[in-house]
C-alpha cells in the first residue's frame, strides 16, 4: 500500500510554481506501553468527557470553545475553523535563502520527504533542487498544516529534497540561563591532550544502524522476569563502579589514562600516546604545577 501524502500543494518561488507532495520521513520506534490498573480489582482505568452537572456526554455533542473571559466561550466548528483563508495551506513560498550552518540545531523540529507531484512538475523540481546544492543555500517559507502554521526550510536531499518544520523563536529557550554558571576556564593542556586521543580512538562514521532503544529490551525483560516470578517485586540493583560526583582533576587524569589503555587503540590514536606522555614532563615544572590544583574546584563543578 502505497504511503499517504502528508500535504499537498506547491512550491512557489517568484513566478515559477512546482506541485508537490510531503511524506513524514520518520516513524516511531519500538515503545513499551503500560495502561492505568485499578491494583485491588486488576481491573484497566477508563476516562470519560463528562460536563460538570451533566455527567458523561456523547462526542458529537462535542465542540471546540476559546475561554475569551473567565467561564465564557466562543464556540467554533470544525468547518468553520478549517475553513480558516490562509495562502500556506496550498502554497509554500520560498522567501528568502539561507546558508544551513545559519541554523542553529535547536530550530529544526520534524524532517518531510518532498517529491514532485506528477511528471509535468519534475523538471522544475529538479532544477530548484540542483539550484539549492549548488548555491548550498536553504530556502525558508511558511506552510500551514494539521491546523498550525509553520516556518519551514527546504533543502536537497539524493533525488529528492527535504522539508523541516523550525520552532519560532519564542519557542527557544535563550542558552544563556543555563550555562552562565559554567566557569570559562581554560582547559589544562595535558587533560586536553588526552580528552583528545580518546576521541580519535573512537571516531568513526555515522551508523544509525548502530544504535536501538535498549530501555526498551530492558523493559521487555523485566516483564518477562515478572511473569515468571507471579507477582514478586523485582528491584535491580545499580551496577557497582557507576561514577561518582565530585570527583577531582586528578581523577579526570587518571580515568582518561585508563580509557586509553583499554584494548581497541589503533592508528593515529595508538601513534598520539607518546605526545601526550611528551607533554607530561613540562606541566610539573614551576608555576604550571600549581595551575591544576587551582582549577580543582571549577573541575568538581563540572562533575
């Protein structure tokens, strides 16, 4: 069964206009869900739409309502809100462009497969979408969907593009507030030195296949354990060796030194162990013995 288009509609940019059709590039992942249980009786929670002195009332009695004063609605339809006149709803315009890195990764919100509608809208289609790679720009516009309307970019992706929906920016919380308190030290060269080879010692090309949800697997085996035990309570105990807080510069050192002797070292990260043993010797003379034990304290901050 062929998938269903999330939107519908075109893409204008100045007078050229481009059918296109928007597909959800994502899915849900494998979830465990639990319902609400009545403990004495086993028997599942069920939830009613009750009006208070009415008690439970039938959906198609139903209406959506906008608390204008404290008790008092304006009562709308679901026809009259969708028959709402906005340019968006068929239209994406491509108002201005942008170089991607402008972005900051907290406004992308939710990615779109876009495609051309039909064979008339093709070639169009592919020459914005090599005009894009080309210039390496992104183009943002405003598309309304599902009853909201977005600020939009779009860009090339294989044959096709992409479409993601942005947060606007009063839906951004302001970096600022959370990280004032962290100290804007410099970091001691030989801990950097290290910090450094490790992750050399572990870069690797992107691999999503690499990864899956194991608090699911680990959900799933703990109900399977709880059937097996009829009921008994089944607490896990934490894994001995967890890390603990406030530790020091000097334990940093040491667990960074450790993680690199862990089997695995190769290439430019095994070839960069002596630089950093190299670095060791002038970071004990004179003043620069005194410089990590000042930076104890912001060090246990951070922790």
């Amino acid at each position: 069964m062929a998938a269903r288009a999330y939107w519908q509609g075109q893409i204008r940019l100045a007078l050229v206009s481009i059918p296109v059709e928007i597909y959800t590039a994502t899915k849900s992942g494998a979830q465990v869900s639990f319902h609400q249980i009545h403990e004495p009786s086993g028997k599942r929670i069920k939830y009613e739409k009750v009006a208070p002195g009415i008690g439970a009332v039938d959906v198609d009695e139903i209406v959506k309502g906008y608390e204008f004063e404290k008790g008092e609605y304006v009562l709308l339809e679901q026809d009259e809100i969708d028959a709402v006149k906005l340019e968006s709803k068929k239209t994406l315009e491509l108002t201005q462009f942008v170089d991607a890195d402008e972005i900051d990764v907290l406004y992308y919100e939710k990615p779109y497969f876009v495609v051309p509608a039909d064979d008339l809208a093709e070639e169009a289609f592919i020459v914005l979408r090599e005009a894009l790679r080309r210039t390496r720009k992104v183009g943002l516009g405003q598309l309304a969907m599902r009853g909201r309307e977005y600020v939009v970019s779009l860009k090339p992706c294989g044959r096709g593009m992409i479409l993601e929906t942005l947060r606007y920016a009063d839906e951004v919380q302001k970096a600022q507030g959370y990280f004032r308190d962290i100290p804007d030290d410099a970091p001691d060269p030989e801990l950097l030195d290290l910090a450094e080879t490790l992750i050399g010692k572990k870069a690797s090309k992107f691999d999503p296949a690499g990864f899956h949800d194991r608090y699911v697997d680990a959900l799933k085996d703990l109900i399977e354990r709880k059937k097996k035990a009829k009921g008994a309570k089944i607490i896990e105990e934490e894994a001995e060796g967890a890390p603990s807080r406030g530790s020091n510069v000097v334990d940093l050192m040491a667990a960074l030194k450790k993680s690199l002797e862990k089997p695995g070292a190769k290439g430019a990260a095994a070839e960069e162990k002596p630089k950093a043993a190299a670095k060791k010797a002038p970071a004990k003379t004179g003043p620069a013995e005194k410089a990590p034990a000042k930076r104890a304290p912001a060090a246990r901050k951070r922790a």
